[in-house]
C-alpha cells in the first residue's frame, strides 16, 4: 500500500533520490510509543515504510494470534500521515530482501533489538531507536486481560 507513489523510483539506489527508512513491527494494540517510534523513524529521511507482521509470522514468533488483524493493522499503520508506505511482513528471515526491495537507506529498529540487525548494516545504516518508557502492548494486553 503506497500513499505516495510518486516518491517511489524502483530504479533509484539508496543514496540516490528520496531517504528511504524501513522499519518492521507487529503493531497490535496501537499506542503512544507506536506513534513515538514511527514519527522518530520518519525524522530520519524522507519516506518511512513499514514491515506489518503478518498474522502467522506473529503466531510462529509470539505464540498467539495478534488481538487484531493484519489487514487491520496494515491499515491502521498506513493511515499515520509519519508513513508512506506499508506492507506485509511474511518472514523474519526475508528482511534483507525487503531492505534491498525497498531500497532503504536506514533500518529502524527499537533499542530492545540493539545489535540484532548490525549484520544488515552492508544493506544499508542501522539505527536502534528507544522505546517510549512504560508502555507496551504485552503489557496492555495483559491489563485488559486481568480487568474484571
């Protein structure tokens, strides 16, 4: 889904043309720090993409469905004026080729994966941003479970 499609030149290396910077999240249970990370990704360049985990990529990593659904959450990330672009993340292990696909100049990631992604740093910058302090959506999950 490209809001912008014509910020988009499929044959433009990344230093050529507009910034590109890609992030990647589940994005269920949308929130502050969601919103905090995603406009601080968008600071960064001039068009942010974002990786939306699809709903069995979530089942494989986290062991449950996400509260919400991929079409859901790829809709609620592509209406935030901060993204340009969203699509399906379908495999942990194809972020390279997603780097490459979009050809993105700068990978964001949360300092809670500080280090994780280094060896992408031949792709392209690597960037860990710090999450909003005190919120999370395993947390909110959770209070929402344990509410009367």
């Amino acid at each position: 889904m490209n809001r912008h499609p014509q910020h988009h030149d499929a044959g433009a290396a990344p230093s050529a043309g507009p910034r590109t910077i890609l992030t990647f999240g589940t994005f269920d249970v949308l929130h502050i720090g969601h919103v905090n990370i995603l406009d601080r990704a968008r600071a960064l360049g001039d068009r942010l993409v974002v990786g939306v985990s699809s709903d069995a990529l979530n089942l494989a990593k986290k062991g449950r469905l996400p509260i919400y659904s991929e079409a859901d959450r790829l809709a609620m990330i592509a209406a935030l004026r901060c993204v340009d672009e969203v699509f399906i993340e379908e495999s942990l292990e194809l972020k390279g080729d997603y780097l490459q696909r979009h050809r993105a100049a700068v990978l964001v990631m949360g300092d809670d994966w500080q280090g994780r992604f280094d060896h992408y740093s031949a792709l392209c910058e690597v960037v860990y941003l710090p999450r909003t302090p005190s919120i999370s959506t395993t947390e909110i999950i959770e209070v929402i479970r344990r509410a009367p």
